[in-house]
C-alpha cells in the first residue's frame, strides 16, 4: 500500500494497482465507522458500494492492516 494523501478523516492510497479513498466517520446513533471506495489517482470516488473496512474501526486501524480491512465483510 502507498499513500497517496492523508487529511483529517480521509486518505487516498494506491493498493493492488488500484486506487481507494479510505473514510472515518461517525454515524449518528452507530458510532464510529471507517469504509473503503475505489477511487481514480484524484481521490474522487468512482464507487460508492464499500470495498472494506469496518464499523468501530478509525483510519489508521484500517490503514495499518489493509489487507485484512479489504476483504472484511461486516453487517
């Protein structure tokens, strides 16, 4: 993994040759939530169904362990 950009909630990386936008936020009444979305090489996101990531996870969890984070399937 490389990372593109890293600001505040958001990162841009390039795994696997291709690229992400990975997203913490907090969801009223969920809590804490960090997702993964295919990106282009800008950060604009050209999916918006997840791709990984994880409910009670903050971004540098997920960016720590991408490979795990990439293939998580949560409910």
């Amino acid at each position: 993994m490389r990372i593109i950009n890293k600001k505040d909630n958001k990162a841009l990386i390039y795994y696997n040759n291709e690229f992400y936008v990975i997203s913490e936020s907090v969801v009223p009444f969920t809590g804490l939530e960090t997702l993964i979305f295919k990106s282009d090489a800008q950060g604009t996101i050209t999916d918006w169904i997840e791709v990984g990531g994880g409910k009670g996870l903050t971004l540098n969890e997920v960016m720590k362990d991408i490979d795990a984070y990439m293939t998580r399937r949560w409910g």
